[in-house]
C-alpha cells in the first residue's frame, strides 16, 4: 500500500534504475524505503529526527540525502529523465524564467542570537536579507508544460536580471547518442525584470528569440531621445500570456514545505530538495 507522501510504483519503476550501485560492503537499507523517507520529510517540512519509524533511522535517511546531494545523485537522476523525455518529443522549448522567494527559518539561518549571520558564510549557503528577513530566492527556467529545466539559488536581495545567463547555463538536456546537450531554448519569456539592453543583447548573440515587455521607464527615455531612441522590441501580447506556466511551476514546487520554507542550512542540501520535487515533477 502506497501511504500519502509516498513514490507511487510508476515512479520508483522510473528511479530504481538511475539509482547508484554497491557491489560491496554490508547490504543497505532499501532505496525505496529511505526515498520514501526523503519525500515524506520534504513534503512535510518535518524535522528529520521527527520521520516515522517506519522508514528506518533518521540518520541513515540524513546520510543518504547528504550523499546522494553532494556526489550529484539526484542531478543526475533528473538529467537522465529529462533526456528521457526530451527522446520521445515530451519537452516543451518555449521557456520562461522567473524566481520566487522562499523565507529561511531561523533553523536554516543557523539560529544565531538576534538572527545575525556573517555575510561570507550567508552568500555562500544562499541565504539574503530582505523585507521579510533573511530569505532564499531561486531563480528558475521551465520548460512549456511548467517543469523546471535548470535553476540557481542566491540570496533573497538579488535581483533577477544578474542571474538570467546562470539559469540558462543550468539548462542541459543530454540528446540520444553521441553530441552536445541541449541548451538554447526555442523561445524565452520573461517580465519586465528581465528588460534591459544588455540582457536583449546576449539573448541575440546566441539567437535565442525572446518575448519580455519594456519597463515604463524604459518606454519614457526612448520617447525622450527621440530617433535616437530607436525601435521598441518586438513584443507578442497572445505569447507572453503562457508565461503563467512558470508561476504554476512554482506552486508544485512549493507543495513541498521544504522547499515553500526553507530549513535546510546548507545550499546543497536546499539546491538537493529542489532537484528531487523537479525530477518527481517530470515522472
């Protein structure tokens, strides 16, 4: 019987295969079982001490996750089922990028008195401060249908436009058979946060066709220069409209109380959380 929070049989069916082999040592709990773990914890939010029994010690569940998070387990598992998917036709290339916040609980910021971090040891473990305290903010790219293609974690107080060419480079879909990844989108759609020169720029050398309205701002200096000013970009209204695919994106995301607060410390440990809800997302 599958229990809620739990991988149905078509989705261990799908990892039990990507999974890594021990040919040696002393027999291991069983995958299925400590994944399951995983997914509940993730979904829940729970403390990992706070994980039902019935899926072993805790620490077997935290030592697993680690691993798997450090030795690019669970990167790999989604980049073998996105090339999976991208073989058959079932990836969508008109792209759109955006981010969302997640506020860090005082567990992930490390529970220091009166909440004060080092700054060297926050940007390194993605944690920022911003309106609503320390946050993290993941900067994402997914694919039409709503499924994350790559994604970047950074500080609550980054802006999106720095980190459009880092999210684009995350995007690596592997093609049957010999020859390089698939990393250039059809199409890409963003907001007005991505409106600048040069960020139009870099999407023209690389010939990726783009669809991102112009700040008001923008729209007045053009206006202001007069001919000088040149041409405004090009800009489909009826194409722009999938662009919601991205927000729903981030709502199944954060149905996993991991991932909608973050309290893991580390960023590898939050970056793992997010790679397993996006590789669940494309089963």
């Amino acid at each position: 019987m599958v229990r809620r929070h739990e991988l149905s049989d078509d989705e261990w069916d799908v990892l039990s295969g990507l999974l890594p082999r021990t040919g040696t040592g002393r027999p291991r709990r069983d995958d299925r079982v400590v994944l399951n773990g995983i997914v509940w914890k993730l979904r829940t939010g729970s403390a990992w001490r706070d994980v039902p029994e019935r899926y072993g010690s805790w620490r077997t569940l935290y030592t697993r996750f680690r691993r798997w998070a450090l030795d690019g387990t669970f990167t790999r598992m989604l980049e073998a089922v996105q090339a999976q998917k991208d073989a058959v036709g079932d990836v969508d290339w008109l792209v759109s990028v955006d981010s969302t916040i997640t506020r860090a609980h005082q567990h992930a910021a490390g529970a220091r008195k009166k909440g004060q971090v080092p700054a060297e040891t926050a940007h390194a473990h993605a944690l920022g401060r911003s309106r609503g305290g320390l946050t993290t903010k993941v900067h994402l790219a997914c694919d039409g249908r709503g499924r994350p293609l790559g994604f970047v974690v950074t500080g609550g107080n980054i802006n999106d436009c720095t980190q459009l060419e880092q999210v684009l480079a995350r995007i690596r879909v592997r093609r049957p058979g010999p020859g390089r990844p698939r990393t250039r989108p059809g199409h890409l759609l963003g907001d007005k946060g991505y409106s600048s020169r040069g960020i139009r720029n870099y999407l023209r050398k690389r010939g990726i066709a783009h669809t991102i309205p112009e700040r008001s701002d923008q729209q007045a200096n053009r206006r202001l220069r007069g001919s000088g000013g040149g041409t405004p970009p090009a800009f489909d209204k009826e194409r722009y409209k999938q662009r919601n695919v991205v927000k729903r994106c981030f709502n199944a995301l954060k149905q996993y109380r991991a991932i909608a607060t973050r309290y893991d410390k580390t960023r590898e440990s939050c970056e793992a959380a997010l790679t397993i809800a996006s590789l669940l997302m494309w089963i």
